[in-house]
C-alpha cells in the first residue's frame, strides 16, 4: 500500500520530493506539496485553527528566527541535541537511539554498547564514535549577528507574555495559538513526510495559575467525555471518562483533562475512526524534562504502524520562569509565575494520515475516501458537451458562484466517464454536470463520490443543497431526485 499511496501523492501533486528533486534527487527532510497536497494541508489547518478558536483560543504570529539567547533561555540550545554516530565502512549516518535503547546518555558507554552493531546500510561496517549534535539550524542576520531558526512555535509564543497578559486586561486564565514554520536539523531523517527539517507546527498554550488548576470551568463540559488512554508502561488503550481519569489521578489536573479532551475532539473530526487513535501517557523516561505530565495523540499507520501527530504537555512553569530570569522581566501574577498547559499539532503528519486513510484500491477504480468537507477539492462541474456554448455559460456561471464557498473546478475536457475517474482518484466529494435536461427543466445532476450515485436537484438549489451535503447537514440521497 505504501507505493501504491505515494505513486499517487507524486502524480496526481499531493506531495513531491525530496526537494529540489531537480537537483541531484533533492536534500532528504525537505518536501515539497503540490496544488492538491496544500489544498488538503489546508483543510486541516483551518480544522485546528477552528477547533482552537471555538474553545476561545486567540491566534498569534511571530518571527522565524530568534537570537541565540532566547534559545539558551529556553533550554534548546542544551536539550534539543540527539547523539549521532557514522559507519566506518560506507559513512552512513545515524541517530544512535534508532540503533540501540538508550539507557545512558555518557557518550563512552553509548560507544560500548554499538561496539556490535553492525551498519544497516551496508551490513559490514561498524560504529565506533558517538557525537552530540544540537538540532537547531543556525545563520547570521546583518553581517555576523548570530539567530536561530525556530525549533518550534511554542517558545516565541512565551516571549509574548506580558504583551498577552496586558492585550486580555490583566485577567488569566487566558489561551493563545500559533500556527507556522519550525525548522530542526534532523541528523538522518528517513520517513517522509513524517520526519521533515522543516515543517509546520500548530500549537495552542493556555496560561493559568495554580488555583485554576483544578477549578477550571470548561473542563466540566467534557468530564463525561470518553477518551483512549494508554497509560504510561500499559501495553494497550482503554475508554475512560476524563472524570473517572481525574479521580484515579490518571490525569492530575482538571485543566490539563480539558487541554486532552480539547485535542481529541479535534483528531475526531479530522474523521479517522475511534480504533486508530488512543492518547499514550509518557513514562518518566520519556517525558520532556520541562513537563510535569505528556501525552501523544498517536494514530495507526499501515506503513508507520502507530504514530504521534500531536503532543500535550504540562510545562507548569519552566517557560515563564527561565525567560523571567534571562529577559530580567517580572512575569509573576498575584506573587506567582503561571504555568502553561501545550497543545502542540504538527500538521505534515496528519495530513499524511488522511491520504492514507482517504486511499482505496477496488474493483471498479482506486479512488480517495475522504471525510466528508476534507477533500483537497469539494465539487467539480462539468458541461457535458464542451461544444454547446449555452451548457458551458452555465457551467462556468455556477462554477463562480460555488468557488466563493467551495474549493472547486472546473473541467470540460474528455468524456464525463473520464471526468469522473479524475476526480476520484483525487478524492473530489462531489462532480456537477450541466447536460441538455438543464435547458429543459432547470437541473443538474450531483454525483456523489463514495457510491457513486446521483441525484437531480434544480439549479436554483445547487448552491444550498451542496453547503448542506458537505457541512453534513443532509444525506445525499435526501438532497433530489436520485437518478435509478
């Protein structure tokens, strides 16, 4: 499946690379996304941007590049390193964790323990120098000023406190997200789309003290809700209400409960089922060494098996309280320093997961099986004879009428069997055709993807009809006529 999924993503321009692939097969980690590929990373941008803004999260921007003591503030330029190491026989290179379980980070005994590991590249060469590398990518501004690029979004977001904290009237709990580009030098980045150097981060902080912890009033329209929790050390995931989550102190904190179920609720309408997904609990070992609590929302894979899209951490208050320190800013509310709960998506990776879901190989045709209203392209419209010029004025009337709500196209080239089958093999929810019955009565038809069936409804509709069909408001079959 996996070929036969980005054998598609390549030549219908979902996803193409390594990039510059021009230029000597391109610089593995760098991926380039076509006009369908951005369309569909599109849909799930503004599916988080929603699922952040109803919860009453306010949107933020900030640079790419910050100066080097931001990030030693941070503690990136110490902690965001991983150990590398090279094969003395072909020069393969390696980050030493997807060789050996890391036990120990004292680089002589990570040398001891690759001292028989053989090179998986070449199946003879060995390992015997361990190296840590610092993950962030470094250039100058001006002629030899210093900066980085950002590992993440997060961090600028914190920088940004006191102007937060002044922009909601000095009142907290208040909440915050950041949607763009992150950059990490990943050492030998070998899973696509799912491990880039650059990539596109969208992360929503909410900024809290201490009493609001347990007494936060959102939290109480999701208690009853059902989530997949694997925790930490458990082999498998169980449904469990956030509540009986809470007095179990699975999760220690009613905030942080409703920061979980807040990503859940938007993984789920992203439309993957139940059974793929589940939230595992870091262990001690795992669990970054600003946070008090970490969760992954990880979904199952065919060609990765379960992966993670999505992290929540409990920071409490590492962030606030180091920038405090190194900017010489007093952060503290009421004599406190807040703490911050994370939401942090990475949206390469489900979009990923969406077009291998979306991916169907049957009988009749392979064809994308997207959710309803995450198709890269929402309706096509078809004359059905490219030479009648009165079927073709109204095809492209309502094509501009349907493009100011919808993501559309137009097409009027080859049969409407081939029409048809192109818009399939893209995952296009809906196709229009205009043929010689609209001169007559006033209709078109609707075809709809997943059964292929269609429907007639007037052209007076259309426009109505197709905002319900994919808002999920109506079933196809209800919307007109279904054509036997």
């Amino acid at each position: 499946m996996k070929n036969d999924v980005m054998d598609l993503a390549k030549r219908r321009g979902f996803i193409w690379g390594p990039s510059p692939n021009i230029y000597q097969g391109g610089v593995s980690g760098f991926y380039d996304w076509g006009p369908l590929g951005k369309l569909l990373k599109n849909k799930v941008e503004n599916l988080i941007r929603k699922g952040f803004s109803e919860q009453g999260f306010w949107e933020v921007e900030s640079p790419l590049i910050m100066p080097r003591p931001v990030w030693d503030a941070s503690g990136h330029m110490e902690g965001l390193v991983d150990f590398v190491t090279y094969c003395d026989k072909c020069g393969s290179s390696y980050r030493v964790d997807h060789l050996i379980n890391i036990k120990d980070t004292d680089i002589k005994k990570l040398e001891k323990q690759l001292k028989n590991i053989k090179c998986p590249s070449c199946k003879k060469g060995k390992f015997e120098k361990v190296e840590k590398r610092n993950l962030m990518m470094k250039t100058l501004i001006g002629l030899d000023k210093e900066v980085f690029l950002r590992p993440e979004t997060a961090t600028t977001t914190y920088l940004l406190f006191p102007d937060l904290y002044r922009f909601f009237r000095t009142k907290i709990p208040f909440g915050v997200f950041q949607i763009g580009k992150a950059f990490r030098n990943e050492i030998s980045p070998r899973q696509g789309v799912f491990r880039t150097r650059e990539f596109t981060q969208a992360e929503a902080q909410l900024f809290l003290l201490k009493e609001h912890y347990n007494n936060y009033e959102k939290y109480n329209e999701f208690k009853k809700l059902k989530l997949p929790l694997m925790k930490a050390k458990s082999k498998s995931a169980k449904l469990i209400t956030l509540e009986s989550a809470v007095s179990k102190k699975i999760i220690k904190k009613k905030a942080f409960a409703y920061m979980l179920a807040t990503t859940y609720k938007i993984v789920k309408s992203m439309g993957f089922n139940e059974k793929s997904i589940r939230l595992r609990q870091h262990s001690d070992k795992e669990r970054p060494h600003y946070a008090e609590d970490g969760w992954d929302v990880e979904v199952k894979t065919e060609n990765f098996g379960w992966f993670e899209f999505c992290g929540i951490h409990d920071r409490n208050n590492y962030d606030l309280k180091r920038h405090a320190e190194h900017s010489k800013q007093n952060f503290k509310i009421q004599g406190e320093m807040p703490s911050i709960l994370e939401i942090a998506f990475g949206l390469e990776r489900p979009t990923y997961c969406l077009l291998e879901y979306a991916f169907v190989k049957d009988k009749v045709r392979d064809w994308l099986k997207f959710p309803v209203g995450l198709a890269p392209i929402d309706v096509a419209i078809f004359p059905l004879v490219k030479k009648d010029k009165k079927l073709v004025k109204i095809s492209k009337n309502l094509f501009q009428e349907l493009d100011r709500e919808f993501v559309c196209i137009y097409d009027e080239t080859g049969s409407i069997g081939r029409r048809y089958r192109r818009m399939d093999e893209v995952g296009t929810t809906l196709c229009i055709t205009i043929d010689s019955d609209t001169l007559k009565d006033n209709t078109v038809t609707l075809r709809e993807i997943s059964t292929m069936k269609q429907i007639r409804v007037s052209l007076e509709e259309v426009s109505d009809i197709t905002r319900k069909i994919l808002n999920k408001d109506i079933k196809f079959e209800k919307a007109g006529k279904v054509i036997k």
